[in-house]
C-alpha cells in the first residue's frame, strides 16, 4: 500500500531523510518512533505530498506520486491525515465539518454526507455534538471528530502525527480508543506517538528513525524487548 524507494528529503542545505526504504502491506498498522527532530513528521508528509522528496520514490496503491505530474487532490483523497492540532473548521458546526469534503470533493449528496457523518459521529461516541462549534469541544473531542472527519473521505491510508501530544492527560485515553477501534478494521495507518505502550499494543510494525534513517523496522515485542540498536536502546531507556 505504502513503498518508500531511497526516499531523500533536503530542506535547503539540511538533509532530513537519508535514503528511506519502507513497504507497508494494506491493512498494517507501523509506528513510527524516535527522538524529536529524526524525521518522522517528514517521512508521514512525503506520504501524501506535503512534503516532495528531493530524490527516490514513493508508491501509493501501485501509483508513484513522486512523479511530476501527479494530481495531489486525487492522492491525498485517499489518505486522511490527522496531525497534533485539530484544524478543525471552526466556523462550521461539527457536522458541516463532517460533511464539507465529502460533498465538494467527493460529490456526495448532503443527505448521503450527513447520514455518512452520523454513523462516524456514532463510532466516536459524539453523536450528541453534531449542531456544536468546535470552540465548544474539550481537546479530546475535537481530536475524535478530526478522525472522525478525515473518516469521512473513506481513504484507505489514515496517518496520525503525535494526535494526543497536544491533549491533557485526562483525554489521551479517548482518543487513543478511537484510534485502537480503527486499527482493527483493516485500514492501512502509519502512526507518529510518544505513546510507547500504545504503540506497542497498537502497531504491527514499530519503525525507529533517528537522523533521518530507518535504524530499525521491527515487532513491538521485538523492538521493546531486544533493541538492537544503541541509539534505540538508549532513547527506550530514556522515555520508558
Ligand atoms: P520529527 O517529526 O521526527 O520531530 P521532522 O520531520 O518534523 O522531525 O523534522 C526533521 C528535521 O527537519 C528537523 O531538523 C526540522 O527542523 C527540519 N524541518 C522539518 N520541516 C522543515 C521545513 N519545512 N523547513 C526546514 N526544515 C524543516
Ligand atoms: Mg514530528
């Protein structure tokens, strides 16, 4: 679903992804671990075009959207992504956020997009909140309806950066629910956390990156138990 060919990213003279080699099966579920700065957020962008790799390739469901003249909408329409802030809406109601992308992108009727959010809404456990603005939501719930919405496009990709990084602890738990439910529904996710306990339940795969390269690519219990490397020992020591 995901291939990574010798992707390389430079921002100006600052090389940030040197020489990247991933293949994620459909339906897998990789997380992305490893110090601040190592590149993770850059690897999840190059996934869905926010960020063009300097040199190599990438390959989305069998299309390589590193070539030229690609239609990045028609990519990143398969491909949620849910980052660290929610960038929800906030002068549409919970529901026209819902129903926003699916209407004008996917051409969905508004009853079809309404009906569609509704049953996410349920999923979530924020039916109640469909007339509501987001400025009216805890951190938590908006995170869900964030997942909620970028749902709502069907895609077949779901990338999470950091997604409970910004929350209080009291709300982490909510949304780490949420995102263990989907996990079991054999949609492709490559998820960045900090979460070293949820990732290890969660993931499939764990990947450790640090400066820009993947150090190891691993079990959970693989990679939680037997570090290989130093570098991976030594952050796991630090943040367990
Ligand atoms: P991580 O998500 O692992 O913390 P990032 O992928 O965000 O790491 O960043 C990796 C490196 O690239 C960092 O040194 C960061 O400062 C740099 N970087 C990220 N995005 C940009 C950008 N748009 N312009 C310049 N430097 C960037
Ligand atoms: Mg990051």
């Amino acid at each position: 679903m995901i291939e990574f060919h010798k992707v390389y990213k430079n921002f100006g003279k600052l090389e940030v992804l040197k020489g990247i080699d991933l293949n994620i099966e459909k339906g897998q579920v990789v997380t992305l671990i490893g110090p601040s700065g190592s590149g993770k957020s850059t690897i999840l962008r190059c996934m869905n075009l926010l960020e063009r790799p300097t040199s190599g390739t990438v390959i989305i469901d069998g299309q390589d959207i590193t070539k030229p003249k690609v239609d990045i909408q028609d990519v990143r329409k398969n491909i949620g992504m849910v980052f660290q802030h929610f960038n929800l809406f906030p002068h549409k109601t919970v529901m026209e956020n819902m129903t926003y992308a699916p209407i004008k992108v996917n051409k969905l009727s508004k009853a079809d997009a309404e009906t569609k959010a509704l049953e996410l809404l349920k999923r979530v456990g924020l039916v109640e909140k469909t007339d509501v603005y987001p400025g009216k939501l805890s951190g938590g719930q908006k995170q869900r309806i964030a997942i909620a919405r970028a749902l709502a496009m069907e895609p077949q990709i779901m990338l999470f950066d950091e997604p409970t990084s910004a929350l209080d602890p009291e709300m982490v738990k909510e949304v780490l629910k949420v995102i263990q439910d989907l996990s079991h529904t054999g949609i492709t996710m490559v998820l960045v956390t900090h979460e070293m306990g949820f990732a290890r339940e969660v993931s499939d795969r764990i990947c450790f990156i640090d400066d820009g390269q993947i150090l190891e690519d691993a079990s959970p219990d693989e990679f939680f138990q037997h570090p290989k490397t130093e570098r991976a020992q030594a952050f796991l020591e630090k943040v367990l």
